[in-house]
C-alpha cells in the first residue's frame, strides 16, 4: 500500500520535474584536459585508436609510426577520436541561428611531422567528426583520413578539420599549409605558412616540431589557427603567436552534428611520413542537463524528499537485483577457477601490481601490446602483464575457450599463462615472468655484452624443439604456435627456453595474425612460411618453417631478414654457402672458436631443412627432435633452394611441379630486410628500442 502511494507520487513529480526541465535550456559547461606529457596506455581508454593508428612511443601515431622506409606505411589513414561526444549547442529551433550562440573550443596540441623517405607526405588535421567511425575506405593520399573519391565535399560528411598539408595537390597553393576543410578536402580557407618562416617537414634528418592552435569562439562564430615551432633548443612551448595563420568566419550548427567528437586524422600515400601528436590541451564548452534534476529537487523542498525517498527505494532495488545477477555471474567465475584454469584478474590488482602500468615497468612492446613487469603482492609473485591494443578481440565466451585449452597445456618448456582480465573492451593476460627476458635480446646484444655460449644456445634451441613437438603431437588437441620467433622464446633463470604466446593468434579475431598483417604491423616477416601468403592460415608446417628460422637465427647470429652477399635473408645466404661447402662459414663471428663443428652443421642443415619452401618437404617435429638430440644424421639438403610452387602439389617429382605450379618469388616486396630488421628489433620482449623522432 505504501509503495503504492509512493509510487503514485513520485510519478506526479517525475511529470512536474519533466515539465521543469524541459523549460530550462541546457547549461553550458566545459571540459578541459591536458593531455602530455607522453600518451601512455591509459589513455587507450579514452581515445578510439584502431590500426594502423596507435598510441606509442609516448604519442598519438595517427598513420603507422616507423621511420623506416617501407612499402606497408605508403597509401595510408586514420584517425584518433576521444571516446567522448560533446553537445555543441542548445535545442530550440525556433531560435534564429543568427541568434543562438554555440560551444567555444580551444585545441593547442604539438605535432612531430617527419619524413618517412627525405620526402613528405600527405599531412594531419585537427578534426571534429560526426561519430567515432573510422576513416572511410580509400582515404588515403589526398584525402587525409577525411573522406574518400565518393563522399568529398557531400554535406552529409559533417566534419569540419584544420588540416596540417605537406603534399602538394592541383588545389593547393603548396606542400605546406593550413587550411580549414569542411566536409571535403579542399580547403574552404588555405595559407602557406612558408610566409611565416615555417616547415613542416624540413629535410630528414633535421626533425621538427609545432605547436598548433585552433581556436574557436562561439559567440562570434570565429575560427582562428595559429602554429609556431617549438624551441630546438630547450624543448619549450613557443608563445602564442599574436597574429593567426588562418581567420574565418565558421557557424558549426550549419556544418556539425549536434553531438560531435573531437581529434586527430592523418594519411600517407606514395610517400609518407611520420603524422604523431605528441601533446594535447583541449577545452570544449557543451552543452549538459546534468545538473538540473539536483537543482530542481532541492529547490522544490518536502516533496522533493519524497522523490528522494522514492529515487532511494528504486536504487536499493537496482543493486539487489543487481546483486543477483551478479552472483549469477560468481557461480560462472567459480567454474572458471576450477583448478587448471586460467585465472580472472581484477584491473585494479593488476594496476596496483604493475604501479600503474608505470613506463618504468614496460618490459616490451609488440604487434599486440604492451608487456609490463608486475609484482602481486597477495600471491607474492613477479608476473608479466600483456595488455593488448587491439580492439579488435572476439567475445569473452570464445576467449576464454581458447584460453582453457591454452591453460591446460603444461610443458617445461612453454610459459605459463596464470590468468587474464578482460573489462571494459580492455584485454590483459598474466604470465610467469621470465627473468631472462627473450632469446633475441641476448643474440643481439651489443659490443659490451657477453654472447650467449654455443652450450646455452644448444640447450635453448633443443627446448623450444620439444615445446614445439609437445604443442603439435602430445597435446590432445593439437595446437599450432603461430608466432614462433627469437623474440617468443622466453629464458627462465637458467636460460631454459620456455615458449610464450602460443595458439594466441587464435584468440585474437583474425585467424592470420601475422600473416594478415604483414601489410600492416609486420611482427615476423622473415618467420613467415611463403604458403602463408597465399593461404593465410597458420599449420605445424608453417610452424616447423618458423623453427627453422630461429635455428639459422641462433647459429648465424643474424636476423632472419637480413640481407648480406646480395642474398635475400638469411636462408637464401645459408644455402648459397651450403652449395659451395662453406656451411661453416655462416656460424656467429661473435662465437669465435667456441662453437661445435659437427652441431653446428647438424644445427644449420636441419634449419635449412625447415626451411624448404615447399610446406610438405619440411621434417616433422619428431624427425627435428632426434637430429636435434644427434640420435638421427642431419638432413639432406639439396645444393639450390627450390623454388617455392603454388598451389602445392602432392609432391610427385620436381619437374612436374615446377611446371604445373605457378612459379612464385618468395622475395616479394614484404621482404624488405631493413625494414623487418627495425621491426623485429622494436618487437623484442623487453629489448624495446625507441626509434622514433619522440
Ligand atoms: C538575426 O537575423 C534577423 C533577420 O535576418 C535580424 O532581424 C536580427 O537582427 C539578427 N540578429 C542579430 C543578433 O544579428
Ligand atoms: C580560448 O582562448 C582564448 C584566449 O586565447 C580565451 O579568451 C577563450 O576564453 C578560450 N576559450 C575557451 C573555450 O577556453
Ligand atoms: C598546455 O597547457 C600548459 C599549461 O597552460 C602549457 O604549459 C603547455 O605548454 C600547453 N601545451 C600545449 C601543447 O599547448
Ligand atoms: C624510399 O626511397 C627508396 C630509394 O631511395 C625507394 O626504393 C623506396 O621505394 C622509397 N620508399 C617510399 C615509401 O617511397
Ligand atoms: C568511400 O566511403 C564510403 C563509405 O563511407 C564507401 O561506401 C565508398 O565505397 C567509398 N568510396 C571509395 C572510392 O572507396
Ligand atoms: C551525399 O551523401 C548522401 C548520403 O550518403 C547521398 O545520398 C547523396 O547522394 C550524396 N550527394 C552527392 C552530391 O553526392
Ligand atoms: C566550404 O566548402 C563547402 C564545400 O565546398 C561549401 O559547401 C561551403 O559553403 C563552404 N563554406 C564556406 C564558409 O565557404
Ligand atoms: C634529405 O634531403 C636533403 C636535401 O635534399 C639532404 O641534404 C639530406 O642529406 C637528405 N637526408 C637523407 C637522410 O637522405
Ligand atoms: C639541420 O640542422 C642543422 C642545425 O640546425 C643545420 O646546420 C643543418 O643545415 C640542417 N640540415 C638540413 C638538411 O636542413
Ligand atoms: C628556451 O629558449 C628560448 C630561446 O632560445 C628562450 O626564449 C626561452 O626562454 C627558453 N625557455 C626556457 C624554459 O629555458
Ligand atoms: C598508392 O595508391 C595509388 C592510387 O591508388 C597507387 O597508384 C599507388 O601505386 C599506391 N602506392 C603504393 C606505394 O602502394
Ligand atoms: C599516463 O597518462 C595519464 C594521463 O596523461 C597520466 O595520468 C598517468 O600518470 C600516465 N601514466 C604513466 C604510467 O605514465
């Protein structure tokens, strides 16, 4: 009867409020925030950032951010967004535009354009975008991440950007300067800023940075943009210049949605160039209601405390019911800790263990994520936290399935996943750490480090053997590794090689990974079996492929993708000095004469071996595990590499396949070896070398 009554009340308050509410026009407040002085992680939770832009490096990279000059980072674009919409001005149609005002904003953030190839190219903008979409399709080149052939200039576009341009087109006045666009590429307004004794992008080496500010007041609906170079010396903020490069009357209610995002686009395209924000104070005015109900209430005194009463019991009901489904959700999390099964991580131990996610702490940074070294306290236990960047993960169902499986596998020589945290779109996965960090850092260590001994390297490679055999036949359900490499063999204490990241491909949406991504974000170019290309599915075949690169890795000392005699990678070098019975030749300089001859050539033929370009010609890992152990001779290796064939035939004799086959090079353009060998040095686990112009 009582909550009858209430109930009856309150909707005649919630009626009376409404009324309120709808008569008072929204209140105008502002959002200020500095973002600097890097980009980290945690800002990944406010920004909508999807390949191939990134936050890295301590930046916003709006297009790819490598300075090495490759094919993957041309004809490129993206965009970075705050997740959140501001309300830019009030309802209320019958107002006259000319009389309405609308938000104020003032965006001064400071960019690092640098050429990619001593050239420049296409530019950045400032942007202010209908919704979080990301760039259309073939927005590169010209278009700046804006708009595409198709929808440039449409009205529907609703985007209004300050543009940043260093690539000449027919409708620009030159390679370097602002305009203001709206809903299209061609700038309403342009400026060269050659003028004003500023350069975007000078010549490399030389980089450059400017302070940008975009300035707009609602009131007299002005628009003003203002850039000046930061100081070369001391790295300080210029002072606000007094006279703006760009003036422009702007209504955005005529232009804008009413909810509008706010941030970066960029793009490449023949030539490209480095397109990073490296610090950002934004403040926006918007429109809000949220205060109103609290001002109304207080103001409306007895009877607002009876809507408060009301509002109380409505909540109390809320969390029961939220309580149980809850509890519900317990009874799932129970089934998941069963004993063999990964754990589920709060975020907030997580954060706490790695002192929030501190830079100090990042052991690593690759195609997926972050790595950072963490301590729990209540399991008094060191652990390293994977923190994925993509956005891109299947459901939480599927990714604990996978996860299960991957649990379940127990081998000496595998990393043990102890748990995950996936929240919020935010994916984390717990493993042991690995004191000795991965195999990569300790092949290419510099002059002043000792080498890794050729007893240690034999040890390594004859673990990761038998993780890989235990992966591919022991286990019930037989698993592929999929991202074997230098940098996925982890060392514990004792240099015991312990594979890491297995059957994680999987768990990540698309299958191919790295294959997939040999465009993109290349993890594993020279690991990558030459079927993949075509097939793009991983197999042990493709796996055993990967191995035999980390055992020419191992003994050579040298990257996969390395160029050396005109040879195109490792393997191709190998073999030429396998031909001309210099096998020997190819071993580590670094060794000197600590190695073993005869494992040595064992070592180097089997690598040739799991190379061989044709999946099915490659041993299994059984075969790999007694040359290995010495049990079984060494392989026979043909003198010439045979040609890679497709589609790959059942193996009749070579002739025939040569001749049915299409006869492909395994030398396309991914196998650029510089390019790969800066990557792979960037992908390492904890050898994470900082590159960029930040
Ligand atoms: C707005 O426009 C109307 C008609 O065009 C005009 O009468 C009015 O004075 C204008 N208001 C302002 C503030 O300019
Ligand atoms: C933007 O900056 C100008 C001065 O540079 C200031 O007058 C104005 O109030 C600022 N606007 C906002 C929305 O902060
Ligand atoms: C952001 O504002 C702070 C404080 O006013 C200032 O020191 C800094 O230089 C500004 N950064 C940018 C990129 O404008
Ligand atoms: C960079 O320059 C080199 C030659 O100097 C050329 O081979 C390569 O294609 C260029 N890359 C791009 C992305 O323009
Ligand atoms: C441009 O983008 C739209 C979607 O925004 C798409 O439908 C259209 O096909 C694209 N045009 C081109 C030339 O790619
Ligand atoms: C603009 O885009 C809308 C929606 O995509 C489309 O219906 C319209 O035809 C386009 N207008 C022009 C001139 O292309
Ligand atoms: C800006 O350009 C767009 C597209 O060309 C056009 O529709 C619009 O009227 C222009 N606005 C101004 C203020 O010149
Ligand atoms: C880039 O070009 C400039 C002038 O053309 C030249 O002086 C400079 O050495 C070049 N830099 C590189 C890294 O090639
Ligand atoms: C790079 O900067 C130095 C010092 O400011 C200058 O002497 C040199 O000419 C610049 N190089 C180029 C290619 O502009
Ligand atoms: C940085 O250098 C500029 C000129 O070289 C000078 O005007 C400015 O005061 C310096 N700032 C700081 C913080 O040292
Ligand atoms: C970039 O795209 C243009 C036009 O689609 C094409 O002609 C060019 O070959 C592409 N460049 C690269 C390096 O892929
Ligand atoms: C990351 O950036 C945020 C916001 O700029 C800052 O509050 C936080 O302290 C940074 N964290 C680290 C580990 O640098």
């Amino acid at each position: 009867m009582g909550l009858f009554l209430t109930a009856r009340i309150s909707k005649v308050f919630i009626f009376l409020c409404c009324l309120l509410a709808i008569s008072e026009a929204d209140k105008l407040k502002t959002f200020s925030k500095q973002y600097g002085n890097t980009f980290n992680q945690t800002d990944s939770e406010y920004f909508m950032v999807e390949a191939p832009a990134m936050i890295s490096n301590g930046a916003l990279q709006v297009t790819p951010d490598s300075l090495s000059d490759d094919f993957s980072k041309a004809n490129k674009s993206g965009r970075i967004l705050l997740k959140q919409s501001f309300k830019l001005w009030n309802d209320g149609d019958d107002i006259p535009s000319n009389e309405t005002r609308v938000a104020s904003f003032n965006s001064s953030f400071l960019v690092n354009l640098y050429p990619a190839n001593n050239s420049s190219g296409e530019g950045l903008t400032f942007l202010i975008a209908p919704g979080l979409d990301l760039p259309p399709p073939n927005s590169f080149g010209q278009f700046l991440g804006l708009t595409n052939a198709t929808t440039d200039g449409n009205s529907s576009n609703k985007i209004v950007a300050v543009e940043l341009d260093t690539f000449k087109q027919d409708f620009d006045p030159d390679n370097n300067h602002v305009g203001l666009d709206i809903n299209g590429v061609r700038s309403n307004i342009s400026a060269s800023l050659t003028p004003h004794g500023i350069t975007l992008v000078p010549p490399a080496p030389n980089a450059s940075f400017h302070n940008v500010w975009v300035e707009y007041d609602g009131v007299k609906k002005i628009i003003e943009v203002y850039i000046a170079e930061q100081e070369k010396q001391n790295g300080s903020t210029p002072p606000h210049p007094s006279s703006p490069i760009i003036r422009s009357h702007l209504d955005l209610r005529g232009v804008l949605n009413q909810d509008s995002y706010f941030g970066f686009s960029a793009s490449t395209g023949n030539t490209a160039e480095l397109n990073c924000v490296l610090r950002w104070n934004l403040t926006i005015e918007y429109y809000h209601e949220e205060n109103q109900w609290l001002r109304i209430v207080l103001g409306a005194g007895v009877p607002g405390l009876v809507l408060l009463l009301v509002g109380a019991a409505w909540l109390g009901y809320y969390f029961h019911k939220r309580r149980v489904e809850r509890s519900k959700s317990n009874i799932l999390g129970a089934l998941k800790s069963l004993p063999g099964s990964p754990k589920e991580y709060e975020f907030k131990e997580l954060k706490k263990a790695t002192n929030s996610f501190d830079e100090k702490h990042k052991l690593g940074q690759g195609g997926y994520g972050v790595v950072y070294k963490g301590f729990l306290t209540s399991e008094n236990l060191e652990i390293a936290v994977k923190w994925f960047l993509r956005d891109n993960i299947k459901g939480q169902d599927d990714f604990l399935a996978e996860l299960t499986i991957i649990n379940r596998l127990r081998h000496k020589h595998l990393v043990k996943l102890l748990g995950w945290c996936h929240k919020n779109g935010k994916l984390l996965l717990v493993y042991e750490y690995m004191p000795k960090g991965s195999l990569d850092q300790h092949l290419f260590v510099g002059q002043d480090k000792p080498t890794l001994s050729w007893n240690l390297r034999y040890k390594i490679v004859s673990g990761a053997a038998s993780a890989l055999h235990y992966l591919h036949n022991e286990y019930e359900q037989r698993v592929v590794h999929r991202d074997l490499k230098a940098s996925n063999i982890m060392l514990d204490f004792n240099f015991n090689a312990r594979l890491g990241d297995f059957g994680l491909a999987r768990v990540l949406e698309n299958e191919k990974t790295s294959y997939h991504e040999a465009e993109g974000i290349p993890g594993t170019i020279g690991y990558i079996a030459p079927e993949c290309f075509h097939t793009g599915t991983a197999t042990q075949q493709s796996d055993v492929y990967a191995f035999g690169a980390v055992l020419l890795e191992v003994v050579c000392g040298q990257r996969p993708g390395t160029k050396i005699a005109g040879c195109n990678g490792l393997a191709e070098w190998v073999w030429f000095l396998h031909r001309d019975g210099l096998l020997l030749r190819a071993v580590d300089e670094k060794l000197g004469e600590d190695y073993v001859a005869e494992e040595a050539e064992r070592l180097l033929l089997l690598g040739l071996a799991c190379s061989h370009p044709i999946a099915s010609e490659r041993p299994k890992t059984q075969a790999i595990l007694q040359i290995i152990s010495g049990s079984v001779p060494p392989p026979n290796v043909p003198p010439f590499k045979p040609a890679f064939v497709w589609p790959a035939m059942v193996p009749v004799d070579i002739d025939s396949r040569t001749t049915t086959g299409t006869t492909t090079s395994i030398t396309n353009s991914h196998f650029n070896s510089e390019w790969s060998q800066q990557y792979l040095s960037r992908e390492s686990y904890a050898g994470y070398s900082d590159h960029s112009m930040v």
